[in-house]
C-alpha cells in the first residue's frame, strides 16, 4: 500500500547582516571623457539685440541685396550681434532707431554705430566709390556697425580715446572718453549737444563733432563719470557728485530753474546742491536722481504724479526736489525713469515702480502715484533659489527691465516692437524672463529696440 506523500519545495532563507562584506566595482576614471564647453568667440562680452529692425539699430544685416530678398521687420527673440564675435564691445547706447557700440580693437578705432543717421547722430558716414549724382554720399541709415571717427588733436592715444561713458537721445549722442573728452553729435536744435543754438541748422550730411574737454564744464579738479541723455537734453555726473545739464527744458528737464532751452552746460542745484549724486537717470523728459545715501531727487515732467503724489502737486519741476514718495523704500540703490513711469530698487532687492503704463502688476493697474514693489518670485526667486535678489534695473520709454544675480533679464510693458524679446509684439503685463544665452551685464533700452550686454556662462 503506497501512501501519497506531498511534496514540498524547500524554502529558501535569505540572511542580512550589517557585517555582509560588499563588493564595489571601482570606476575606470581614464575611460570617461571630459567634455569641456565650446565658447563661440574669445571676448569677454556678447551683444544681443532684438526689436524693430527697419531703422538698422539692430546692425544685423551685412548686405543690403540679401536684406531685401529676406525682409525681416522685427525681430523677436535676441539675436546675437556677429559684430560682437569679430569684435570686443565694451558699452552699448540705444537712442531712437540708432545704437553705438564701444570698442576696443588694434586699428585704435573706439566707436561704431548703426541706424538712423538723418541728423548726422552717427557722424559723417559715406560710400566710397559711388556716382554721387544716382546716390548720394552720406548714409541715413547705417545697417551694419560703422565706425564713427572722432576727430583728435595732437597728444591723443588710442588708450586716452576708449570710451568712458555714453548716452543716446532722440537724435544726439553724446561720448566721454578716457583722456576726459566730450564728443556731442546729431540734432542740437535744443542745445542738447552743449552748444550754440544755431536757428534752422542743418543736421543732415553735417560733419559737425563737438569736441569739449570736462575741464570746461567741471574745472580741473572734477572729472566726468557718467553721461545720461534724455530725449533733447544731456546730463553729465561728476566724480564729486555734482549734476550738469544743456539741451530742452520745457518740462524743466534739465533742472536749471526755467523752462528754456540751453546750449550752454550749467551745474544745477536745488535740493542736490549740498549732495554727493552717484547715479542720475531718464530716458524722456523726467529725471531722477540718487545721492550716496540712498535717497532720491526728481525733476522735469511729473504729469501723472511721478514727482510728487500730493493733491495739488506742480506738474512740472524746473528745480531738483527731495521726493517725498520713495520715503519708505529704505535704502535706494537705483533708479529709473520712463516716459511716464519710474522705477527704485532698493538694498533688499525690492523693485518699486509708480506712475502711468503697464507698471508689472497686471493688465488692471496702469496708474499709481504711491510706488508699490513688485514680488520677489516675479524675478526669479523660488525655493530652490531663495537668494535670487534683482541688482540692476533700467527702462525705456514704454518698457520696463530688472537683472538679477543670475544674469537673469526680466522685461515688462509695451510691446509694440518686439522690443521685450519674448517671441511676439503682445504687451507684458508681468515681468518675464528674456531667453539670453549669457549672463546680462547691461542693457541699453531703446524707444523701440533693446540691446544687451552679456558675459558667457561658464
């Protein structure tokens, strides 16, 4: 008799011990490739530009043939400059529908520009070799970064000529060099070249470059730090702090106590002249500026209470004010100023911005004469990023741009252009971020292009 007997599989145990000696298989390091970045180019600095192309501000075309066959009226995404590859660009200045570009090169030329050029804002420029009676010698508009040759005397060094600071209105530029000359071109129908007013001049085809040394407008102990130009006038800061202004003071713009227009430079007082000014700014008719303690001073157009938020506040200001407003900022470490708009960022990292247009804080606000900041995130900062802070802010007429210590470009406003660089011509009711392959160094807005200096990630 035969009993069924089941059977059964072994089990199998398992042991796991802490003491369990483990095998690591130890990497071959001689086999893994080092993959190091390609850098496209060997300067420091890139330049990207983006916006309205038809003027030639953008300086992208190099072939008027080639530009006609692929017309191209905007461009909405930065676009690296191919005159940065082939050249180290040090500044960059947009005025409006014209760009200039500092530069440092073995010829000793120091100064470029493209654009409109209808009143000689970017020197004398011809075409050599031409029939002059089918065209004509000197170029309204300039598609492609040209040198502009400012004439030097005896003494003069290619090192002394580099550019110091330089600012673009309207239709003028204005230049400082190392050697502490002044170099006005273009339009000076309001003396905004620091020259005599000459009735019904002539600016188109003019060879006229105003050559000024800053002893003249500061004496022989102060020197020139920084240039700013608004639409028809020019400022100049000093290495003392002190303000000097020329040009149109119909909105009392250049602060000098009137509302007439100057050809002559004249140091300007009011609330600042007991205050060292490190930092003035204006892209239009309103200006601001910043003393060394972080408080901030205005004048000129203040139409929608950018100046001053009281009841009965005077629309224009002909003399430099302590503004009230920007009290409770704290510590203000820049400041801008649009067409109707400004702008503070302050020691924390907070973005302040006031006035009349598209001020960040969505498609419902267009008008605040109390400044409000605008939230950190909106620049960059998040959980992962909790030290993302804004350094550096800038605006143009109708648009509005933050940096942040990232490199980071963050642009904002009117959109009408492509100018904000964020693919269409849609306005920007919040800030975005541009698609930059670098980290932003400067950016220079103009009333209808951008351009942007960057420095590669590394």
């Amino acid at each position: 008799m035969f009993q069924n007997v089941k059977k059964v599989a072994p089990r199998l145990a398992r042991h796991y011990t802490a003491k369990a000696k483990r095998t690591v298989l130890s990497q071959d390091t001689t086999k893994i490739k080092n993959l190091e970045q390609k850098i496209s180019g060997t300067h420091e600095n890139r330049v990207y530009v983006w916006g309205f192309q038809e003027t030639g501000a953008l300086g992208l075309q190099t072939n008027i043939k080639k530009a006609q066959e692929r017309y191209t009226e905007m461009v909405h995404h930065p676009t690296r400059l191919q005159f940065s590859n082939n050249n180290d660009v040090t500044d960059v200045a947009a005025g409006y529908g014209f760009t200039a570009y500092a530069v440092k090169r073995s010829d000793g030329e120091t100064l470029f520009g493209s654009g409109i050029n209808t009143d000689s804002q970017l020197g004398f420029q011809f075409k050599p070799n031409v029939n002059a009676a089918k065209d004509p010698a000197n170029l309204d508009v300039i598609i492609y970064p040209t040198a502009i040759r400012l004439p030097r005397i005896e003494g003069d060094t290619d090192e002394g000529m580099q550019v110091r600071s330089m600012s673009a209105g309207r239709a003028h530029l204005v230049v400082v060099t190392q050697n502490g000359t002044v170099f006005t071109l273009g339009n000076n129908s309001y003396g905004q070249c620091g020259r005599l007013i000459i009735e019904e001049e002539c600016y188109t085809r003019s060879a006229v470059i105003h050559r000024i040394p800053q002893a003249d407008i500061c004496g022989e102990e102060d020197e020139i730090v920084s240039v700013e130009c608004g639409q028809d006038h020019t400022m100049f800061l000093t290495k003392l702090g002190k303000v000097y202004t020329c040009g149109w003071g119909a909105d009392g713009q250049t602060g000098q106590g009137n509302y007439y227009s100057a050809g002559a430079i004249t140091l300007i007082a009011g609330d600042i002249e007991k205050e060292r000014i490190v930092r003035i700014a204006c892209a239009s008719d309103c200006v601001l500026a910043l003393n060394e303690h972080g408080d901030v001073f205005g004048w000129g157009n203040s139409e929608y209470g950018q100046l001053d938020d009281s009841p009965d506040a005077e629309m224009q200001l002909s003399t430099p004010r302590a503004l009230k407003l920007t009290k409770d900022m704290g510590k203000v470490k820049d400041v801008a100023a649009g067409g109707s708009f400004c702008m503070a960022l302050n020691d924390q990292g907070l973005v302040y911005t006031w006035g009349y247009g598209i001020l960040g804080f969505g498609p419902h606000v267009e008008q605040t004469s109390k400044p409000q900041h605008l939230l950190p995130p909106l620049f960059g900062r998040n959980d992962f990023s909790n030290a993302t802070t804004v350094v550096s802010i800038g605006c143009g007429v109708f648009h509005m741009g933050a940096i942040n210590s990232d490199g980071d470009l963050f642009m904002w406003g009117k959109n009408r252009f492509g100018h904000l660089g964020l693919g269409h011509k849609k306005d920007q009711f919040f800030p975005f971020k541009a698609a930059l392959n670098g980290k932003v160094s400067k950016v220079a807005y103009g009333v209808d292009h951008t351009i942007a200096l960057c420095r590669p990630h590394v």
